[in-house]
C-alpha cells in the first residue's frame, strides 16, 4: 500500500473535468495495484478535452515484466481500455503496425500524457513514435497489386450477384469500396485513418472521392451503389474484376 501511494505521488495528471478526472485516476490506481509499471501514458478524446458521449479513457501501460494483457473496464462509469505491454512487445507493433499502415501504438505513445515515468524506456520509445509517424508511408508495388487485387475481385463478385441477390452484393460492395479508399491513402503515402475518421480524412487529399464515397455510404439503391462503385473502382485501383498480374516467385 506504501509503494502504491509513492507511486501515486509520482504520477502527472491532465487537467481532467469530472467524472473523467476521477475515473483516470482510479484506473491508475487499479494499473499500480496490478503490474509492475515502467510507465503509463493516456490518450484518446478525453484526454485530449473533446470527448463524445462514447468516449472512452486508452491507457498505455509499459510492463516492467514479459507479459502483455488487453482489459476493458468502467471507472466511475468511463469506459477504459488498458493496454499492458513489455518493452519488447511494443516495439514490435511500432515495427509491424507502420508495415500495415496502422500505426496505432505510435500515435498513442507520441500524442497522449504521461502519465508516469519510471525509466528511460519511456520517453525513448516516444521518441522513436515521434519519428515514425514524421516518416511518410510506403509501400512496394507488390503489395500495391494485391491491394488491388482484393478490392477488385470483391467488387466482381458483388456484380455476380447484384441482380439476384441485392442485399449480399451491397454487403459485398461495401468491402470492396471500403478497400478501394484505404487504397487511395496508400498511393498517397499517408497512414490509413480510424475508420470514424476515414471520411473527413480523404476530403484532405481527395475532395472528389470522398464525395462520391459519402453519397456511395448514404445511398440505399442498389443501382446508383454500383455505379457509384464503378466510379471509385476507375479513380482508385483502376480495375473492375480481372487484371492481368504475377507476384513473385518465391521459394518455400
């Protein structure tokens, strides 16, 4: 109980309105209790001051030890996601995770507070953050093609079906677009955004397909869906179906 209020002591705390000031703190409180921390960084709406009814507290925990746990939990009724990693764990999703476009961990560690800082760990893993997310996005044409090839044959099959079964091709279609414009952002060299966000995202770099992608999502008609299908298809992957393509020989 002494070491946990020593460490309490130590912690910085974001200038919070209730309820989630005290919810932060009892999660620290319930995180201290629970792991051996190297450090902890909260970020999220919340914490960045503009919360929606359904926000909710992400905390960051740097694990002293090589175990690693995911936990949802309510705090004076805030919602909280905790996530519980070694060192070695989250470098491996600061690598992976810009491999995928997604670089979640990073934008975490590099934008939230810190909350509690027990080692160097934690201000050289934001650091190394900060300079991936500085880094544009690449990616080879290889992985360009198949990009291409997942949305463009989801798109073949959503035509198969269209005029005998509407429903299963919207569904269908939706995937495909969906992939289409996370396309977009990787021939733009930029991270694909949080779906909520992909939206407002796009209009930065591609006002024009983003207002068809609005009118695609906002449209119950199957027909005008696929021919508004078709057009994001022609501005982004260019192809619609079968495309002539190899990927490389590889040994196994």
């Amino acid at each position: 109980m002494i070491e946990m209020e020593g460490l309490l002591a130590q912690c910085h705390w974001p200038p919070l309105s209730a309820p989630y000031d005290r919810a932060l703190r009892d999660a620290v409180a319930f995180i201290l209790q629970r792991f051996d921390v190297l450090g902890i960084v909260a970020s999220g709406t919340i914490i960045r001051g503009n919360p929606d009814p359904s926000s909710d507290l992400d905390i960051y925990v740097i694990h002293a030890q090589q175990k690693r746990q995911r936990i949802q939990k309510s705090f004076d009724q805030v919602p909280a996601e905790i996530f519980v990693n070694p060192v070695s764990s989250i470098e491996a999703y600061l690598r992976d995770e810009r491999k995928e476009g997604r670089p979640l961990t990073a934008h975490m560690l590099a934008t939230g507070f810190v909350i509690l800082d027990r080692d160097p760990v934690v201000e050289q893993l934001r650091q190394r953050a900060r300079a991936l997310l500085a880094e544009p996005l690449s990616s080879d044409d290889a992985q360009l093609t198949w990009l291409r090839y997942g949305a463009a044959l989801q798109y073949e099959d959503a035509l198969d079906i269209a005029s005998t079964q509407p429903p299963s091709a919207n569904m269908i279609l939706s995937a495909a677009v969906h992939d289409m414009l996370r396309y977009r952002f990787w021939t733009a060299n930029r991270y694909l955004p949080r779906d909520k966000d992909l939206l407002d995202a796009l209009k930065e770099i591609d006002p024009d397909l983003a207002a068809s992608a609005r009118e695609f999502y906002e449209t119950a008609d199957i027909a005008r869906c696929l021919a508004l299908a078709e057009k994001i298809a022609n501005r982004t992957i260019e192809a619609r179906g079968f495309f002539e393509w190899e990927s490389k020989l590889e040994g196994i």
